[in-house]
C-alpha cells in the first residue's frame, strides 16, 4: 500500500479492513510526534523567549495607559529582534 492509497476513501478502506486504516493512522500519529520531538529541540529555546514576550505584550496592552505604549513598543522591538534570529 502506497502513501497515497487508504489515505481517506472509504472504499480503500473496506478493501483492506479496519487494521490497515489504523495502522496508517497510527503511523501519522507517530511521525507527528517525531516532529512536534524535532521541533521542540531545536527551536524550543526561541519558542519559549518568543512566547514570553506575547505574554509580556498581552499584559502591557491590558493595562494600557501612556507607560503601557512605551512598554509595548520596548516589547515589539525585543519580538522583532527575535524574528531576525
């Protein structure tokens, strides 16, 4: 069986029986996994300093008031920063 049969027609489906399906599913499920794996090593570190200034954002824009623009562009910089890495 090729990628690209069984990859949802429910005629593949019967053709092969339930097992075939699931062992399909089950090997998306596993190489997704791999991959949120590869993705988490590599470019975890800047995911994380990435979402802590979102969250540092969310907070300036809800408190608002003339020290929160001044906050939230010092914030947007250190973003922009990170996207050129």
């Amino acid at each position: 069986m090729t990628h690209e049969q069984g990859c949802g027609d429910d005629g593949d489906r019967q053709q092969y029986g339930p097992w075939v399906w699931t062992a399909y599913r089950a090997y998306n499920e596993l190489l997704r996994e791999k991959l949120k794996k590869r993705f988490e090593a590599q470019e975890g570190p800047w995911m994380d300093k990435l979402s802590e200034q979102l969250v540092a954002l969310v907070n300036a824009r809800w408190e608002g008031g003339r020290k929160g623009d001044q906050v939230e562009e010092e914030i947007l910089h250190k973003i922009d920063q990170l996207l050129k890495e």
